[in-house]
C-alpha cells in the first residue's frame, strides 16, 4: 500500500514537473516571439498612425525629383590642365591670367547637372524645395511620380517664383493640374522617438526614395555655409539629392523640409530638417503675396554682389596663392563693383579681421550695419590692396514675376 502511495505522490511530482516545464518553456518562447517582433518604429508610433508602406503609398506622389543644368565658362590652357577657379592660371606666382581670364588659353564651356526634391505645395503646381538646390541654375526640370505604378513620370520645365538665401527655401511652379499636394502637420509638437520618413531623390538617380527612423533631437542650431536653421535631426538615411524633400510625421504630414546630413563622413545616422513652422508664412507669402514678402526683414541677408571660392590650404599651395576667398565673379552696380573688387582677386580680410573661406566672410559681414563704410583686404595678382566697400541694405527673398 506504501508503494502506491509513493508511486502515485512521484507520478504526481513528475506530472508537476512537466506542466511547470512547459509554462517555462511557453513563457519563453511568448517572450522570443515578442523580442523578435520588437521594433523601434512601432514602439515610436502613436496610436492610430499609419505604417511606413502606408506613407509610401499616400506620399510618394507628393514628392518630386529636381534636376537641374547650369552653364559654366573656364579657360583651356596650353597645358591641357583643368583650372576649377575658371580664371585662375595653375603656374607659380599666379602666372598668366590671374584676374585676367582671357589673356591666354581658348575660353570653353559645359553643363554641370545637379539633383535634387521638392513638395508639392498645390494641385496647380507650385513646389517647396531648398534655395541650396536650384541657386545659380539655367534650368530646372522637375519629375512627378504617377499615381499608377504602372504609369510613367511626368516632366515639367519649372520657373522660380521666389526664394530665400537666408532661410534656404525657394519655390517653383511647373504648369501642371491635379497634383498630390502634400499636407502639412506642426512642428511643435514634435517629440523625440516619433517615426519620421524620409522621401526623396538621393544621389540624383532614385526618385521616390523612402528611408525611415526616428525624431533623434529637435531645435539643433545647424549653420551650413553660412546659414544657419534650428533644425530637426533624424536618423533616417539622408544623402546628397534628398535636399529639398520631405520629412513625414507617422500620420503622413510632412513636417519638415529636408536640408542636409552631418558634414562628418565618419557619423551616420544624423541628417537634418528645416521645420515647416518655421518657413510657412514666407512660404505663403511668396505665392500669395511676394510684394509684402520683399518688405519683410526675414530671410534678409547682407549681399555684396560676388560669387565666391574658397581657397583652402591644399589649393594655396597648389596655386601659390594666399587662403582666402576668390572671386569668380562681380555682378553689375552691386556694393562689391562700386568698391572696385574684380573677377580674380582674393579676399583676405574684411574689415580687419581674417578672412580664410566663406563661412568667415558670411560672419563678419553679418555683424555690418548698412551704411558701413568696410575695408576690405584683397590680394590682386600677388600684391595687397585694400579698399572701401559700402555695406548694402539686406536685401529680404529674391522674388520673380508669376
């Protein structure tokens, strides 16, 4: 009788044993399951947001890919050498033609192509993009997605109505009707770990291009060639062709104007937004009203009148020139011509203080008054000049006729 009641009380262990087993084993299986299906996307989503394929699929038409042309003039010299500064002469001491173009070689020209995105602003046409991406162009061509993916891209010659230097905003018109315009969302209320998606045209080759990631910070003070923004970062994929595309919420608002990515080659991960509430009143402004946007002080930047290369150490040397900026070219009746600056010279200093690329230009010349009267130090044909240059009223976005 003992026997039964011990064979039956160890049954009973055994029987305890398997069934705490398998809940152990089910636990964990439950908690492997979770962990793979475990996303920092999903987790970042707010309830009743739509998924990634979902803002593709509702988006993509909304974003268009920009190519654009642009006429550039150098000098073919004896040697066969190609001068990027187009006047500047490659021999020692400046040799022949430093600030005198045409004084030996044949006088050539090319096309040098850009890329980039825009947003579909309205269903007639207009489209937000960077300033950055269509600066100094002959052409600009835009390419609409079809709503069909069957279809084919449709292609527009567009015109600029205005744009902003200062702001980095521009905005086209294409001549075209029932288009996908995007719809816009508050960047205020932005908060770090929400989905954002990224749409555009990177390296200038794959229009429509989706990446997404994550709000990583949000008011990043970001200055790029002298602009500065308070920028959104995220680490979706941003890459060279994405400027001027859009950044979408997780409800498919777009709620920042694609700008750049980090300028490190070592970082990844850190690309960066200009807040759509930040730009929508002079965006607005310049469909509706660009008379009054050409009063407005923002987006006003100081503008002597020249187009500028930075001379780097490795070029100084290369060239037997000074680091500086070169002037490439002078435009008409500006502030720089009436000072007597000319294509050639190298800017050195302004108004006392060095002057060794385009960023410190930008910042002295931003602490101006107009009206100022500003020496400027130049190195002309390797002797040094300083003249006097008048500081010009700021002119606010560069505006043209609809």
């Amino acid at each position: 009788m003992r026997k039964n009641r011990s064979f039956r009380r160890l049954a009973a262990f055994a029987a305890a044993l398997v069934i705490a087993a398998s809940a152990s084993f089910a636990t964990f299986a439950a908690a492997e399951e979770s962990a793979k299906h475990f996303s920092i996307v999903e987790a970042a989503a707010p309830e009743n947001a739509l998924s990634i394929s979902e803002i593709a699929k509702e988006c993509r038409t909304s974003v268009v890919a920009i190519e654009t042309e642009t006429t550039v003039v150098y000098n073919d010299y004896d040697s066969g050498y190609y001068n990027p500064f187009g006047s500047m002469f490659p021999f020692g001491n400046f040799g022949y033609g430093y600030g005198y173009p045409d004084s030996r070689g044949t006088q050539r020209e090319y096309t040098q192509t850009g890329a980039g995105s825009g947003i579909i602003l309205s269903e007639d046409g207009y489209i937000l993009t960077n300033h950055h991406v269509i600066s100094g162009v002959d052409k600009i061509t835009v390419f609409v997605m079809p709503e069909d993916k069957d279809g084919e891209e449709a292609t527009y010659e567009a015109t600029l109505i205005g744009s902003s230097e200062s702001n980095d905003v521009a905005v086209l018109k294409i001549e075209a009707e029932g288009l996908n315009a995007a719809t816009f969302g508050d960047s205020d209320q932005l908060e770090i770990g929400e989905l954002a998606v990224a749409i555009g045209n990177p390296m200038g080759n794959v229009h429509g291009s989706v990446t997404a990631g994550i709000i990583s910070a949000t008011e990043q003070e970001l200055t790029i060639d002298g602009v500065t923004i308070n920028a959104i970062q995220t680490d979706a994929a941003i890459n060279p062709g994405n400027s001027g595309g859009a950044l979408f919420d997780s409800f498919g608002n777009v709620i920042g104007l694609v700008y750049a990515k980090s300028s490190s080659v070592s970082i990844e991960g850190m690309g960066y937004a200009i807040p759509v509430n930040d730009i929508k009143e002079l965006v607005t402004g310049m469909i509706n009203d660009p008379e009054s946007v050409q009063q407005q002080t923002l987006g006003s930047q100081i503008m002597l009148g020249i187009t500028i290369i930075d001379v780097t150490e490795e070029m100084s040397k290369q060239y037997s020139m000074p680091v500086g900026v070169y002037i490439r070219e002078v435009s008409e009746f500006s502030a720089a011509e009436r000072a007597g600056l000319a294509k050639g010279d190298v800017i050195t200093a302004f108004n006392g203080e060095p002057v060794t690329c385009a960023d410190d230009l930008n910042a002295i010349k931003a602490k101006q008054t107009p009206g100022d009267v500003v020496p400027v130090t130049i190195d002309r044909n390797g002797r040094e000049v300083t003249l006097e240059i008048v500081i010009p009223q700021p002119t606010a976005v560069e505006t043209l006729e609809k």
